[in-house]
C-alpha cells in the first residue's frame, strides 16, 4: 500500500530542492528523517515536513506501521514563479524569478 503527502507552493528552488531529496530516496521514514535532520540546507526542513505528511497519512489513513514504512519515490516539480523586476543601469530593467517547487513523497510497507 503506498500513501502520498505534497508540499505545494513551497517558496525555495527546484534546483536547490532536488539534490536533498535524492538523499532520502529509497530509506526508511526514520533514517531520512535522520539524514534531513542534519543536512544543513534550507530545502530540508521542507522536504522533512512532506515526509513526515505522508508517514502520517499512512499511518492514519491506511493504518500502517510507521516503522516499517520506506520512501518509494520522492520528486520535485517547478510551481509558480513570482516576477519582480530589479533596476539596472540607463533606466532599464531585470525580470528576478522568486521560483516555488512542489515536493511529492510517497510512502510504502513494501507489499
């Protein structure tokens, strides 16, 4: 059985996001925790929260236990980028991309 936790809208780049979920794909909930607990990155503690969202919904919905949980996939999406413009020299003007990511992790027992 598989459950399925998505952050949306999370306000860091995909680019920053992905190289810390490649950490956890394929570990128990525990251990990626663990690693995400001291990874020292920005991105980490919004990849742990998606993780802890989907060992819940397992547990809650599915009725699961948390302990033998692993990580099947975890991915990250692009979302939304918010243009603000940055002045230049001789009055012109720069498009700053604020870029969003959705974090996707789903949880399974292994069956």
């Amino acid at each position: 059985m598989e459950a399925k936790a998505i952050g949306r809208y999370v306000r860091i780049s995909p680019t920053k996001v992905r190289p810390v979920v490649a950490l956890i794909k394929g570990k128990g909930v525990g251990d990626a925790l663990a690693v995400l607990r001291f990874t020292p990155n920005r991105a980490a503690r919004a990849v742990a929260k998606v993780v802890m969202s989907a060992a819940a919904n397992a547990e809650h919905n599915l009725e699961l236990d948390r302990d033998v949980l692993r990580i099947a996939r975890a991915y990250v999406d692009g979302g939304p980028s918010v243009k603000r413009m940055q002045a230049r020299a001789r009055g012109r003007a720069d498009i700053v991309k604020k870029r969003s990511s959705h974090i996707t992790v789903v949880v399974t027992d292994g069956e």
